[in-house]
C-alpha cells in the first residue's frame, strides 16, 4: 500500500471485504466493465451478490439483468425476476421503476 493511504481501488477492495455494500456493489461495476481490473463477470457477480445480500437494490438490479441476459451466469429467467423482485421491494423510487419495466417485459 503506498504511503498516502492506498489507491481507490485498494480502498474500494478493503470497504468491500468489510461488508460495505455500496462498495461492493461499485467493484461488481468495476469488474463488469473491466474499469481499473481485467474485466472479470464472475468476480462481478460475486460482489453483487454479497452487496445484495446486504438489500443493496442496484446489485439487485444487475443480478436480475445478469441472469436475464447470460452476463457471467447461466440465463435463468426465475433468477432475473426474483431478484428484479427484490430491487423492486430494497430500492429506491427509480431502482423499483426499473425492475418493475424488466418485469413487465419479461412476463
């Protein structure tokens, strides 16, 4: 770690392990768009997981998406509405909005 406390990614990577769900969800970004770490949609999967288990709704929201699409996992629709569900109980007004939209396009 240098001097001055650490990169941001490193501080990202602390605050994730520690069970801060924004940064969770954040490094899930990160490896999802290969954004300062080799793109990587396990390891995405793997952070949005853990940040959803802490009722983060965006995570909610990717998982839903990434089992929508294949993105890292195989496609599972009950998966994708089952945590669209979630984001849509968890979040805040537009995280809901959107997975309500995704709901209704995939019934």
């Amino acid at each position: 770690m240098s001097p001055g406390g650490g990169t941001q990614l490193q501080q990202l990577r602390r605050s994730a392990r520690e069970g801060y769900a924004p940064a969770q969800y954040r490094l899930g970004l990160d490896y999802a768009a290969g954004n300062g770490v080799p793109q990587n949609l396990a390891k995405a999967i793997h952070w949005w997981r853990r940040a959803a288990k802490h009722l983060s709704a965006p995570a909610q929201l990717e998982l839903g998406d990434a089992y929508a699409h294949g993105w890292g996992v195989p496609k599972n629709a009950d998966l994708a509405v089952h945590y669209w569900k979630m984001a849509a109980r968890d979040g805040h007004r537009n995280t809901a909005r959107q997975a309500e939209k995704l709901l209704d396009g995939a019934v």
